[in-house]
C-alpha cells in the first residue's frame, strides 16, 4: 500500500481503492470495533451493581473508553463504505446478528465479579498487544486512533491484572471463584488470534496487523501474572470460535434485542 | 466539660458560623451539628448512589452511541458525588461501612424521586432536566454552607448537576422537535416526573421539622416551598420553549405575585413513597443490598490482599 504521501484525513485514498479492498478494509475495521462495542455494552449493564463504588466507577470508565474507540472505528468505517446512508449508528445498532464480528469472549455473561474480571484481563492483554501493532498500519486512520486507544487499554490492563492479583492471592474463596472463571473462559482465548479472510488481507496490504505473532507473548503476559495471582494456568487444548465470522453464542441475541431496542423500535429517528 | 463551658463553646461555635466562616473536621462542634450533618451528607450521598438505578437502567438500550457515552458518563458522575459525599461524611467520624449499612437497614434515607420507574428513554430527558434541575436548586445553597468539607464537596457536584441538566434539556429538545412518538414520549416523561420533580424540593414549610437550625447552620438558606417557587418558575418557560405542557391545570401566572401559581400537590403520595411505599423502593433497594452482598467475597479478598501485601513488605524489609 503506498498511501504514505497522502494528507487527506482518511489518510486511504479510498478513491482509489477497488470494491474488494474497501470492503476487506470496512469489515478489517468492524471486527476491531465490535470487540469493543460488546464488551462495552456487557460492561454498561454493570453500573451501579458493583462490589464497590470504586470499581463501578473504574468499569463505567472502561465502558466509556472503549465505546469512545467503537465511534472513532465506526465513523471511519462508515466513511470507508462509500454508502451515505452507514453511519455509526447503523453500525452499531441495525446489524443483524449474523454481521457482528465480535469475538465469543467479549459477549460472555457478567456472571459475576470474577468472571468479569477475567473476561476483561483476557482481552485487555489481546488488545494491548493487537493496538501496539496498529499503531503501525499504514493506514493513518487506524494508527492514530490505535495510538489514542494504548494509553486507556493500558490502564484497563492496569486494572484488570491486578484484580487477578487480588481475587487469586486475596481468599480461598476468591481465589476458587476466580481460578473457575479462568478455567472456563480459558477456551475463548484462543479465537483472538484466528484471522478471518479480511485479516489476512489487511496484513497483506500492511494495513492489518499479524495477530499470530502475538500469540506467544499473549499467552506468557497472561500466564506471568496468573502465576504471581497463584493461578493455575489451564491447559484445555479445546477452544471455541465463531464470532469472527458471526456465528455467535446465545447470548448475542439477548445483548443485541437489548442494545437494538430504540432503533428497531423507532426507526429512521434521531435521538 | 462542665456544661458552663460546653455554652462557651456553643456561643462561640455559633458567632463563627455566623461570621460565614468555615467549620472543619477537626474544629470542636456540637454533637447536635455532627449529627446533623452526617444524617444529611449520607442522605445526599445515598441518594446520589440510589440516583445510578434509574438512569443505568437505560445504558444498555441508550439509542444511540453518542447518548450511550452521555448517559455512561452521566452515571459515573453521580458515582463520582457518591464519593465525594462519602468522604465529607467521613471527616465526622463515621465509617463508610457504617454508612451503608444504615442505608441498607432502611434506617437511612434517600431522595424518594428515585423510586419512580424509567419506562421510556424520554424519561433520561426528564430526570437531566426536572430532577437534576431540583437538584441543583436545592444545593447551589450548599457550596456556602458551613460544613467545609461539604461546602467544596458541594461546588464540584453543582457544575457537573449543571452539566447533566443541560444534558437533559438537549435529549427532551431532540425529541420535543421529533417525530409525531417522539414527542409524544416527551411529553409523557413530563407528566410522569413533574409532580414527583416538585415533591422532590421536600415537604411544605409548615410539614418540615429541621428547617429552623438548619437555615442557622446554613443547611439551609432558603425554606421549601421557596426553593420549590424558584423551580416553577424557572422551569416553566423551559417547558415552553419545548413546545410541551406541564401537567397543571392550575398553572398560572399571577401578575401580582410575580410568580406562578400551581395546583395542590398529593402530599398522600409523597408520604407513601418516603416510607418504602413507592412504586420502586423494593427494586432499588434490592439492587443495592444485593450488589453489596454479592461483592462481599471481592472486598474480601481485596482486604487480605493488602494485607499480605503489607506482611511480606515487612519481611523483606527485616531480613
Ligand atoms: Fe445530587
Ligand atoms: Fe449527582
Ligand atoms: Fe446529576
């Protein structure tokens, strides 16, 4: 991809992009946003049913940030469509089910405080690593928003690392409770670094990011802090996926009949 | 102390308040001022927690992105006051373990217009505009009251109150100037938080016990049912400008007064929710004991956590 010369803020010379590249590029971009979108929204449903007013405030924050990543995603994605009619509500809300790229970790219950934890620490390292990498693309678009995107994932790592810390060196109880919920999402790890048809396009182009040359640091940021946490680090070689290529699991449905309300409700309205 | 000298103390105590200076927590005060204090800030603190349900009900189904982040941000902000409240509560010299726990028992008190349902997204609209707006007529008052910690606690939470309330207006506005529905939501939002907004400014001067040394304290400046005035007729026009009506057929301006008359409010009503009667006071307070009790086991761990933590500090400081 030569588009370094450019200063158009898309940054892309989307004029100059064949149909199968802008939509390798739309949907690139829409599997990077809806991990957030739905781990945002899982989040969302939390506020004000914390263990603490520290921590909901703390998971509120996450929501915010990553739910401000999605727009900054959705508006670049909906600019990439050529399609007046995409905006970043469409985007978000007017999919159906199918569309959504969204990995299966992000949309698992809050089951409860540990399981929440883990999800996030699951993938708070995955994105950390993965926007590291972005932060390269040639696309500008994506670098910059990447580079905005490390300083939150950062602290959302901060955060969620050192509740592993906490719950597994905390109690027998917590320690049990959290030990379970590493073990049972555990089989969601895996899928983050499976590369859909659009991925492996995107590397092609220098744009997208190689995710399976993260997998190994992935696994040993994640087992380092599990061993100091006391944790046992499961060794399940059975993995799930399927959200990449929106086959989802049954919770999607109720996350999305949730989300989607007002706009299928009333459509064609602003709010 | 001979109680000669606990006067001494007392005139003293009262001439500063007086002088409009500030009391702090380590200031000598009346046990009666303490009590006092700490029963209001943890009412208003409770009353900012309890305030999260509502609106939070909405996050997930917010109908847009940027109205998501709003209303995410909006909540956090009233977690944000929980904190702050908590803290000026604190400086008297009670727990905020304990404090709960009075919140929890039902021995505490919270704002009762948060046991009224949020059924539509107007009502996100509403709550910024009527019920923020009540808020911040009763606690611009407050930034001066005589309490340090609670006065500055008070301006920070009156910017963002303003904030919210302007944020509100703009959702009612969207709507007001939307389609056919949405209006109608709109307008429906209003007469479902009017009354309760109203309500909300507490009971009529003549029902209302504290007011006498609270206004001394400066608690207070204004009684009620004057503070409820001044949230009629600010909030009238608003209401105009939104093309809506307010549910009063008694709403009137009266030239003489300068103010505008309204209609009776149901004190019946008020009563009932303010004893656990409301249509949500068991769902709001289900939610809270409940989220404590399930945090229990995280606050557990996170105490012998640290207190490992500390252990092992000591010993590799000793060896
Ligand atoms: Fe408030
Ligand atoms: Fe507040
Ligand atoms: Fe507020």
């Amino acid at each position: 991809m030569t588009n370094n010369s450019t200063t158009d803020q898309s940054s892309l010379p989307l004029g100059e992009m064949s149909e199968g590249q802008r939509g390798n590029l739309h949907n690139y971009i829409l599997g990077i946003a809806d991990n957030s979108l739905i781990l945002g929204q899982r989040l969302g449903e939390l506020c004000g049913h914390g263990p603490s007013l520290e921590t909901d405030i703390a998971g509120t924050n996450i929501s915010l940030d990553l739910f401000g990543q999605v727009r900054s995603y959705f508006q670049y994605a909906a600019q990439v469509s050529g399609d007046d009619t995409v905006t970043e509500d469409t985007l978000a809300f007017m999919r159906i089910e199918r569309e959504y790229k969204n990995v299966l970790l992000v949309e698992q219950p809050n089951t409860d405080f540990g399981y929440t934890i883990v999800r996030q620490f699951l993938f708070d390292a995955y994105h950390l690593l993965f926007l590291r990498e972005l932060e390269k693309s040639t696309d500008e678009t994506l670098s910059a928003i990447a580079k905005k995107s490390i300083k939150e994932v950062s602290y959302h790592w901060r955060f969620s690392s050192d509740w592993i810390r906490r719950l597994g060196d905390g109690t027998s109880e917590s320690h049990e409770r959290v030990q379970e919920a590493v073990t049972d999402l555990w089989m969601y790890t895996d899928e983050l670094f499976h590369q859909t048809e659009a991925d492996q396009a995107m590397i092609a182009e220098g744009i997208g990011v190689d995710t399976s040359k993260l997998k190994d640091i992935y696994y040993k940021m994640i087992s380092d802090v599990l061993e100091e946490a006391t944790l046992e680090i499961p060794v399940g070689k059975y993995f799930h996926k399927g959200g990449k290529q929106g086959i989802h699991s049954e919770h999607m449905g109720y996350i999305l009949s949730d989300m989607q309300y007002m706009q299928r409700t009333f459509p064609n309205m602003e709010w | 102390m001979s109680e000669k000298e606990v006067k001494n103390l007392e005139e003293i105590f009262e001439a500063r308040i007086a002088r409009d200076e500030k009391i702090e927590p380590k200031d000598w005060m009346p046990e009666k001022y303490r009590k006092t204090h700490i029963r209001q800030i943890s009412q208003h603190a409770h009353s900012e927690i309890v305030g999260m349900l509502p609106e939070g009900n909405w996050i997930s189904r917010a109908p847009s992105l940027r109205r998501k982040v709003a209303l995410l941000a909006k909540v956090q902000d009233e977690a944000g006051h929980g904190l702050y409240l908590y803290s000026a509560c604190e400086t008297l010299g009670i727990s905020r373990n304990e404090l709960y726990e009075q919140l929890h028992s039902g021995k505490a008190k919270y704002s009762s217009i948060f046991n009224y349902p949020t059924v539509t997204w107007a009502d996100m609209g509403a709550i910024g505009w009527l019920v923020d707006g009540a808020a911040i007529i009763n606690q611009v008052p407050l930034c001066s009251t005589s309490y340090g910690p609670y006065a500055r606690a008070m301006v920070r939470v009156c910017k963002e109150e303003s904030f919210h309330q302007r944020q509100g207006f703009e959702i009612m506005l969207k709507l007001a100037n939307g389609t056919p529905e949405q209006k109608e939501m709109a307008q429906d939002a209003l007469n479902r938080w009017w009354w309760p907004s109203l309500m909300m400014l507490g009971p009529t001067d003549a029902e209302s016990v504290h007011t006498e040394q609270s206004m001394k304290w400066k608690l207070k400046r204004k009684t009620n049912d004057e503070l409820r005035q001044q949230f009629i007729d600010q909030t009238v026009p608003q209401a105009d400008l939104l093309g809506l009506t307010i549910p009063d057929p008694d709403l009137k301006w009266n030239e003489e007064t300068g103010h505008y008359d309204f209609g009776n409010i149901n004190w019946d009503e008020f009563w009932q929710v303010v004893k656990g009667h409301g249509p949500c006071n068991k769902e709001r307070m289900n939610a809270r004991v409940g989220a404590w009790k399930r945090g229990a086991w995280v606050r557990d761990a996170a105490m012998a956590y640290a207190e490992k933590k500390e252990a092992r500090k000591k010993v590799s400081k000793a060896s």
